[in-house]
C-alpha cells in the first residue's frame, strides 16, 4: 500500500513541476531591442518564420534561434515596444493573404494598402516561405514574354517563367525597361508586380501615375518598400509578395514581378544579420547572401498543364557602383539568373536609349523564346551591330576608308538609329518584324539618319490603318510566309516612295 502512495506521491510531485514549467515557459518577454530586432527569452517552443504577436498588437517574425534566446524581427514601428514587453506565440508560419482585389492598389511592404483606398480582407492565405517547383513539373521553354522594346526582343528575348537580370550603374534606364514591360502586357493576361526597395517616394508616384494614365495598374500590383522603411520590411517585401504572385501561378495565370533592386534588398538584410550577431563575410555580407536571393529566383518556374499550367517570370534589378560587375552581389545574382541584360553608360548620355550592351547582354535559349518570324528577320542583327561597334571604334583611328567600308558603317549607325526608343511606349511585335525586316535588308540605304525616325512612324501609322490585314496576318501566322514577305515588301516600297526615297 506504501509503494502506491510513494507512487502518487511521486507522480502528483511530476504534475506540479510540468505545471510550474509550463507557467515559466510563458513568461517570454523581450530582453533587448535593437533597430527593429528583439531578443525574446523563455520562448522555448516557437518555430522558425512562425508569426508571435507584442504587448500591443505588433507582430513579430521568428528568424533566428539560440541557446541564448529568439531573434524576432519586429514587423514595423518598433519604437513602441521596449524592454520586459511580453510576447505571445500564434502557432502560425509566416503566411501573406492572397486574392485578385490586390490589383489596382498601391501597397507596402507587409500587404497593407498604402493609397488611400479601403482595406483588404484576404479569402486565402499562402505560406511565404515555399520549395521552388520541381524539375519534372515544369515545361520547356516555347512561350515569349515580349517587352515591346525592339532591341531586347530582337537580341536577347525573354520567354515565360525566365529570370533574366538588368544590370548596370544608376540612372542608366533600368527601371524604364522594367515599366515598359509592364506596360506591354496589357491585353495578354500576365498579371504584373512592381516591388520597389529603397526607391524614391517621387520615383514610385511618378510610375504609378504613367501606369494609370496608360491603363496598366488594372492588371498590376505597386510595392513600396522605401529607404524610410524598416530594414526588415525592405528584407521580407520581395518574398512576400513572391507568394501571392505563386497562388496566381498555381491556379493557371501567368505573372511577371520586378524587383528594383536586389542589390538594395541585400543591404538590408547585410543590416539585419548584424543585428542578429551572425559572423560578416566578404563586404560584411552574411555567409548565406548567395541563398537569399537563389531561394527568392528559383521559384520562377511555368509548370505542366497536370500542375496548375500557370508561369511564373522574374525581372531582378542590380545596381552596380562604377560599372563593376565583379562585386559580390552582382556576380552572384548573374550566376543565379538565366541571363542578363547590360546597360551601358555613355550609350546612355549619347540618348541611345534603351541603353543595351549588345556585346555583353547574354541569351542562352535565343531562338526558344522567339516567335517565328521574328527569328528569321532578326537572326543576324546582334552580329551585324556587334561588328559595327567593332568596326566604329577602330575607324577612329583610321585617316582613309574605302567605300564598302563606309557604306557599312553609314548602314550600321542607321540601324543603331532603328533601335532607338522613346520612354513609355512599347512596340508591338508585328510592327517591330516589319521595322526590323527594312533595316536588316538595307532598305535605310538611301533615306538619311535623320529621317529613320520618320519613316518607321509612318509605318506603324499604316499598319494600324491601310494594313491592318498584314499586321492580323502576322499576328496570327507568327511566320514569314512568302504571302507574308511579299506584303512587307509591298508595304516597305509605298512609304519609301511616299516620303520620296524610291
């Protein structure tokens, strides 16, 4: 009879240690508070990127786990907040709402609308942190993702599910080829993000301003994570908004998402690894920058018509200090992406805008993300300027040039006249297949360089009149065709004989 009583005892002893330990473990309070990042104690049975809630309502998100204590990011104002504050725990991963009623708005970085409008209540939640698609559900390269800029299309074309990087100094046009992407899809069902990270407040009223007035922002979606920002909103907007544009992907929609710039994006989360005591690397870098940003782009993917059928695009955006491309963070996000578009300074300052470096701008699949016909009129066109620019440097140095050479040269700067492309206005591809077939089979011989411009204005006006039934006729063959070749031809000759160069 003893033992059984010493046995109760004893379990009875158990009990009221588990509860004591049960009460001790809820007593989590915030033991230090740094630049949005607190140290919680007591906070034993929290999950990494699990969402806990402060003392008045703020949230928080699990980052990083010690023996010493939990590293919390504070998710925005943590002035508020201070030593010995409690902090619960939801039981909840980190999760963003997800839904349709987000396009037109202005939100940002943690999916708060931030343009006046009313307030969102999602229908669905998707996790933010997710595997990228695998291998075996994802489809081969064969759907264009045009721009509308005639020297990416023709040179170095991006297809559907890419991440194709644009890279170079500032103020050399990137966001401008981001925008005007944007601007290009209106009609073609691709959904459109914008997550801007330590952008100018003027620069973003200034894109959502031209995206209304052109009609854009009812498929698309602006973030502002700005240098006002917390590091931390500025570390967690690309992810999150990666997450919704994923729900699009998984239920048969095509998306495109810019990030301007990952290369601010890396700034700040160098800032909250300092914060977190984690050991700097090369550039004060964390040793797992390379992972911030390969997790973020290997989730662009287009999947099998039996897994969603959706795609997913990414266009990251690097800014480079003096035109090094051989820092940290650019060389890695090049060596994450499919391929790269360079821009190039004094092309820029020259007004060859947009500003690509043909010689240095890579296209691994070329022809697969090309349709047909643009194929065959624009094959030989990165050649012929890369040769040009080789050829103009070194008539420089040359006193006396014979006349195949001019001629060459007086046909090349022409053609380098043709790429030329004013801000906000995207070129659809017909017209670029008809522009490009006239300059690459010297047709600009005899019109002067100052009257390139006028010509091809001219003849986007007549396709969009007198031959809308050619510019249908591409659109739906997708090929050069003799009946199609000949129309072009047909066409050429009438404004050539117009404007009186016949």
């Amino acid at each position: 009879m003893w033992v059984i009583q010493e046995l109760l005892g004893q379990i009875e002893e158990w009990i009221q240690k588990a509860q004591l330990n049960d009460d001790f473990l809820k007593r989590w309070e915030i033991l230090e508070l740094k630049d949005g990042v607190a140290t919680v104690i007591w906070l034993d049975s929290v999950m990494f990127s699990e969402i806990v809630v402060f003392d008045n309502g703020i949230k928080g998100l699990v980052l990083d786990l010690s023996v010493d204590g939990v590293w919390v990011l504070v998710l925005w104002d943590y002035t508020s907040l201070k030593q010995g504050d409690t902090v619960l725990s939801t039981g909840r991963v980190f999760s963003v709402g997800v839904w349709e009623e987000y396009l037109w708005r202005v939100l940002n970085g943690i999916w708060e609308p931030i343009d006046g409008g009313r307030s969102i209540k999602p229908k669905k939640y998707w996790l933010v942190e997710k595997i990228a698609p695998w291998v075996i559900t994802r489809k081969s390269v064969n759907v264009p993702l045009e721009t509308g800029i005639k020297s990416i299309d023709a040179m170095v074309p991006i297809w559907r599910w890419q991440r194709e990087l644009i890279i170079w100094n500032r103020q050399t046009g990137k966001t401008t080829i981001a925008t005007d992407t944007i601007l290009n899809q209106k009609w073609k069902n691709v959904y459109c993000i914008y997550v801007a990270i330590w952008q100018k407040e003027s620069k973003i009223r200034r894109i959502v301003e031209m995206l209304k007035e052109k009609g854009a922002m009812e498929y698309t979606i602006i973030v502002n994570a700005p240098i006002s920002d917390p590091a931390v909103i500025q570390y967690i907007a690309p992810y999150v908004w990666c997450a919704l544009w994923e729900y699009f992907m998984e239920h048969g929609k095509d998306a495109l998402i810019i990030y301007d710039d990952l290369s601010k994006h890396a700034v700040a989360y160098r800032e909250i690894s300092l914060l977190l005591r984690r050991p700097p690397g090369r550039e004060a870098y964390p040793w797992d920058v390379f992972y911030l940003h390969s997790k973020l782009l290997e989730r662009a993917a287009r999947v099998q018509d039996e897994f969603w059928g959706g795609s997913l695009t990414a266009l990251p955006i690097i800014e480079t200090l003096d035109s090094d491309i051989s820092a940290y963070i650019p060389t890695n996000v090049i060596s994450i992406t499919d391929w790269q578009i360079f821009l190039e300074t004094d092309l820029f300052n020259s007004g060859f805008k947009p500003a690509i470096d043909v010689g240095f701008s890579v296209s691994r699949v070329w022809w697969s993300a090309q349709t047909k016909i643009m194929k065959k009129v624009a094959w030989k066109l990165r050649l012929e300027l890369a040769t040009y620019n080789e050829l103009a440097s070194f008539s420089q140095f040359a006193s006396d040039l014979d006349a195949s050479t001019r001629r060459k040269l007086d046909n090349w700067a022409k053609l380098m006249e043709m790429l030329k492309q004013t801000n906000d206005s995207p070129i659809p591809f017909y017209k670029q297949v008809v522009l490009l077939y006239m300059g690459i089979n010297w047709y600009f011989e005899k019109i002067p360089l100052e009257e390139i411009k006028n010509i091809e204005k001219t003849m986007y006006q007549k396709l969009d009149t007198t031959h809308i039934s050619l510019a249908e006729e591409i659109k739906k063959q997708k090929d050069l065709t003799p009946e199609i070749e000949n129309s072009i031809k047909k066409l050429i000759s009438e404004i050539l004989k117009e404007c009186g160069f016949n």
